[in-house]
C-alpha cells in the first residue's frame, strides 16, 4: 500500500503517463484494461 500512494501521488503530478504491454502476452493487454486503466481513472 505504501508503494501504491506513492504511485498515485506520482500519476497526480505527472503531465504524461505512458502505459505499454508485451504485444505477445495478452494478459499483459487485459493487466492494462482491468487494473491501470481504472486505477488511473479513480486518480481524475
């Protein structure tokens, strides 16, 4: 938890956050639509 608040502390002050995924693990894909995407969202 402590390392996930500084995450998001940083994803707040950042002007640009680049998220990429391994084009031949999908999970790395669905890892992308299932926990960051709506991880950052709640940050707005």
């Amino acid at each position: 938890p402590e390392d996930r608040n500084k995450v998001a502390a940083e994803c707040k002050i950042a002007d640009v956050v680049v998220l990429t995924h391994q084009c031949d693990r999908q999970e790395t894909l669905d890892r992308l639509s299932t926990f960051w995407l709506p991880e950052l969202r709640r940050l707005e």
